[in-house]
C-alpha cells in the first residue's frame, strides 16, 4: 500500500510584512534583499497561532478529500515553533478539528520537517498500521526571529500547509533523508536553558528558567547553509531518480523548500533541468520552514497546475544540518 495525497490545505496570517516595512527598523532595502534572497513580502502571525493555522489547513485538506475528522487514524505535525512544549501541536490540532481517533505527535527536522514527517506517514501506510493520515507543517517563525539582525530576519515568515494521505493500491516510490550532525552550528535556534543549563541540569534550587519561544533566536551562517544547500539538494534528488529508476526528464514538478530563490536557481542548474519545473512562492511568503512545501502545493493544486498521473519531486532541507527527497504520483 501507499499514501496517496487526497486533499491539501493552507493557512497563512493576514498581516503582510513586506521589504520596505523591515528596511524601516534594519539597515537593508527592498533591492538588496530582493537580489539576494528572491522574498519580497512575508505574512507575521498576530491574531493566529501554530495550532490555529494549521487546523484550518487541515480543515481545507479534509474537505477536499471528502474525510470526515473521525477518520483520521492519526495526525503528524512538523514545527519548530509550537506553541506549548506539551501538549503537543499534534493533539491541539486534533482538538480543534474533533479528529478524536487520530494518534498524534510532532516531529521537529526544521525545514526538513514536513518532508520527514510525509516519509514517516508513507512508512505507517506501508506497514499497514494506518490508512489515512493528516500531515500538517505549521510555523510561527516570526516568535524566534531577532528582528534586528538583517541577516535572518529578512528571510522568514509564518504559515502552515497540510495534506492527507489515504492507503491505495500503487507503487512504493523510495525516498532517501540525510543528516549530518556536524554542520548543526551552521543554523542554530538557542533558548535561555542553552547558556544557563549547567552540568548538574535544573536540580531544585537553581535559577534555570524556561523562557518560552519568545526568548528563542535564530543564528545562521548563510554562507555555510547555502553552500550545504546547492550541493547536497541535487545529490538527494538524484539518489531518489535512480533508486526508482527515473532521470530529470521524468519529473513533471521539483517542488523545493523554499529558502531562497538562488539556492532554487542552483539546483535547476545543477540537475541541468529548467527552472520552469521549479515552482516558487518565497517572494510572498519567505522562508516558512517545515510548513513551505505544502504551502506551495497546495497553491499549485489550487490553480489546477497539478494534474493526475504526474510525477513530482519534494525535497527539503535545513537545520540539522538534514535534507531529503521522495518521489510522488499525483493523484487528485
């Protein structure tokens, strides 16, 4: 058995923060981060929360699917950004969609999440331990960005994106997932607990607060993650094409995280693939981390760019350092 996408969804808030607004509180302008990163405009959550964005792209999904919340047999949420350590994001989704008979929980690979999390459901099909599965990506990134530092804020924004899979008749495509502890240091998000912890952990009587994601921040070294990105993207691409037997010319749709609009260009080029078959979004909605690549497809299934019997790769990557890619048959 195999997952097959059934319905999409997506959430995005409705407060547009756009170059111009951002060139007032950092040094920069709309034309150095236009050339340098592709995003014009990001959305920032105020009203909206993890939870909330994405139950309604669930909400979407399910509706276009024709399932009903009590099928559901479980929910797998990709986020960095949660909004509470526990419960997790996953059963606070459950609760507001009334999915009361999904198993669920959160699976935390950054940008890499949702195409982690859509392995792992694909795996729990195949097993036959489940048949109809709610992956959702969902972030609030804006609460972990330092809004003073010209180097990530400009990069990020909020939103959530999800899918359901339902069991069918059809092939197992192979995908791969890499990680690489090592260049964790390259894309770093540190809270209080990581320079106060000390050797003997938060025993009674030390002063070891948790701050929540609001004391968190982003650290990256560009250079480093991009260079990880141009080279590591094509390889995992064409790890999965030759495990299943495919070449570049059998993909309709390379449906990429989208971080940056150069790293998007790079990997068009490296595959020797043109950049047609590489859609793009980040100049509306930034770099929106595990929630990205369901963003973006669920746009293109709205617009009816998908067709049935296509075949589209998704390949995600980020901090970790983790990247990924798996091959799918469009089916809706």
């Amino acid at each position: 058995m195999t997952g097959a996408i059934c319905g999409t969804g997506a959430c995005v808030p409705a407060r547009i923060l756009d170059n111009n607004e951002i060139a007032k509180f950092v040094d920069t302008s709309d034309q150095w981060i236009q050339e340098r990163t592709g995003v014009i405009r990001r959305r920032i959550a105020v009203e909206e929360s993890t939870a909330s964005m994405a139950a309604e792209a669930g909400r979407q999904a399910l509706k276009e699917a024709g399932i009903r919340p009590e099928e559901i047999e479980m929910i797998l949420a990709a986020t960095a950004t949660p909004d509470h350590i526990f419960p997790c994001a996953a059963c606070e989704i459950q609760e507001r969609l009334q999915a009361v008979n999904a198993v669920c929980f959160d699976l935390n690979a950054a940008c890499s999440g949702f195409l982690f999390a859509y392995q792992t459901a694909q795996a729990y099909i195949a097993a036959g331990m489940y048949k109809t599965i709610l992956v959702v990506g969902s972030e609030c990134l804006s609460r972990i960005v330092n809004w003073e530092d010209r180097g990530t804020c400009i990069l990020f924004g909020d939103g959530s994106g999800a899918v359901v899979l339902k069991a069918e008749e059809g092939r197992n495509w192979i995908s791969a997932a890499h990680s690489d502890g090592k260049g964790g240091p390259a894309l770093l998000c540190t809270g209080p607990n990581a320079a106060k912890a000390g050797k003997e952990g938060n025993l009674p009587g030390q002063s070891v607060d948790w701050g929540g994601s609001a004391e968190m921040e982003i650290s990256m070294d560009g250079k480093a993650v991009f260079q990880f990105a141009v080279r590591k993207v094509p390889e995992v691409i064409h790890e999965v094409l030759d495990s299943n037997g495919l070449t570049a010319e059998d993909i309709d749709w390379f449906i990429l995280h989208q971080a940056n609009k150069r790293i998007v260009e790079s990997v068009a080029k490296r595959l020797k693939t043109d950049i047609s078959r590489f859609p793009m979004n980040l100049q509306e909605y930034g770099n929106t981390s595990s929630a990205s690549i369901p963003i973006l497809l669920n746009e293109m299934n709205r617009r009816g760019l998908l067709k049935k019997g296509q075949k589209i790769v998704m390949a995600g990557f980020g901090a970790g350092l983790s990247w990924g890619a798996a091959v799918l048959e469009w089916g809706i």
